[in-house]
C-alpha cells in the first residue's frame, strides 16, 4: 500500500477482487479483508464487505467461508445500530443471499442490461470524441471523462484504425454485421458445403474486440480516479502535517 495501512484500501482491495466473481480472486479478497480486519477488527466497511463474501460463498465448496456469516453478522449488529447505513446493507445483503433461482436470474438479466446501456452510452461518448479529433482533457476525479480519455488512449495508433471506425458507427456496424452473418450461413449451406453453419457469427469477432477495448478503457479509468483520489487525499493529509509541526 503506497499511502500505508488504511481500512478503505484494504476494502477496496477486496471490493476489486470480489467483483470479478472468480475463485481466486474471492480468495484474493478474503485475504484482504482478513488482513484489515486483523488489523481494524472494528471497521464497518471491512466487516459488511467480507459479510457479503461470505453469503455468496457455496456452502459446499467453501464451507469455512460460509460458516463465517453468522459470526460477521452477529458482529455487525452489536457495531451498528438499527437504521444505520450498515444495518440497511447487510439486510440488503441478507436478502440477496436468500433469492430463488428466478429472481437471482431476473436479478442477472438487470444487470446485463444496465451494463450494456452503460457501454452503449460510453461508446457514443467516445464516438463524439473521435469525430472531435480524438482529444480529451477533463478533472482526474470526473470518471465519465477518464473512461473516454483512456478509450482514446486504447484506441489510438494506426493499427487501431478500424476499431475506431466501428466505435464511431457502432450501432450500423452491429446491423452489418447481422446481415453477414446471416448471408454467410446461407451461402455456405447453399453451396452445399455443410448442413448447417456457425462461421458467420465471426463478422462479429472485430466488434466484439472492439467492445472490449471500451470495457477494459473504463476499469482503467476507475483504477486512475481512485489513484487521483488518493493522491489529493495523501497530499492534503502531508499539507495538515506540515501545518501541525
């Protein structure tokens, strides 16, 4: 940790682990979240967090870590009072973990689209961009600003040229691409060649790479306005030390 021990960055460390929604990486945050807490064993924000882990975890597979809920919560209650902003969370947890398969899948399906509305909306954003001539200059904290700077960034250079086309007309790209794979499959089965054909879906392969770039351009975005932060932070703390001597 660059700015030394702190509760938040170990939470968030953890918190960056557990979004990937992978085993090793539920491993990674667990380790974080012992760690802080091993070190903060009153801190709220530590606590809920592992709290949710914890509930998500398979009880079969993970059974340590499953086991580990009742303790948190029971923990958490005596730290947070009722009508607290961490009472409502880990209730809001609570209930998630005791979801049905229809409404964790209804739950899922949200999900995909909001981000797909959010990735429909940087790209335009990004499109604008391009049609500017590819400049972007903005607040290092403002995280819609960061996202279109580090997608020029991912984009640029002559290589790229094509993926900054298919940004700039995304949604014609995605209907061309239809077109093709459907005539492509037909001709294929037309000609005799194959019964039935999947090979034209890969008209889809340039865009997909495309939308990739613009997904891996807003989590470095994210990870630099966390950097930003807590370089304003760290600096602000070093300029009250300096006033305090």
């Amino acid at each position: 940790m660059e700015l030394g021990p702190d509760p938040v960055l170990y939470r968030w460390l953890g918190l960056a682990h557990a979004a990937e929604d992978e085993d090793d990486h539920d491993a990674e945050a667990e380790k974080a979240y012992r760690a802080g807490l091993a070190e903060w064993p009153d801190d709220l924000g530590l606590l809920v967090s592992y709290l949710e882990l914890c509930l998500r975890a398979d009880a079969w597979t993970y059974p340590g870590r499953s086991a580990r809920a009742g303790s948190l919560k029971e923990r958490i209650a005596v730290l947070a009072p009722p009508g607290s902003p961490e009472a409502a969370q880990v209730e809001d947890a609570l209930g998630r973990a005791g979801r049905g398969y229809w409404q964790e899948l209804r739950e899922r399906t949200a999900s995909v689209r909001a981000e797909r509305a959010a990735l429909t909306s940087h790209s335009a954003e990004v499109a604008e961009a391009l049609e500017k001539g590819g400049r972007a200059s903005a607040h290092p904290e403002d995280l819609r600003a960061a996202e279109v700077a580090a997608a020029l960034e991912l984009l640029a250079g002559p290589w790229r040229a094509p993926l900054r086309l298919l940004v700039r007309y995304r949604v014609a790209a995605y209907a061309a691409a239809f077109v093709l794979v459907v005539a492509t499959n037909r001709a294929l089965v037309l000609s005799g060649t194959v019964s039935y054909s999947a090979w034209g879906w890969i008209w889809y392969a340039p865009l997909l790479l495309a939308d990739a770039k613009l997904r891996q351009a807003r989590r470095l975005a994210r990870q630099r306005v966390i950097g930003a932060v807590e370089a304003r932070h760290a600096e602000t703390a070093g300029a009250a030390a300096d006033l305090g001597r």
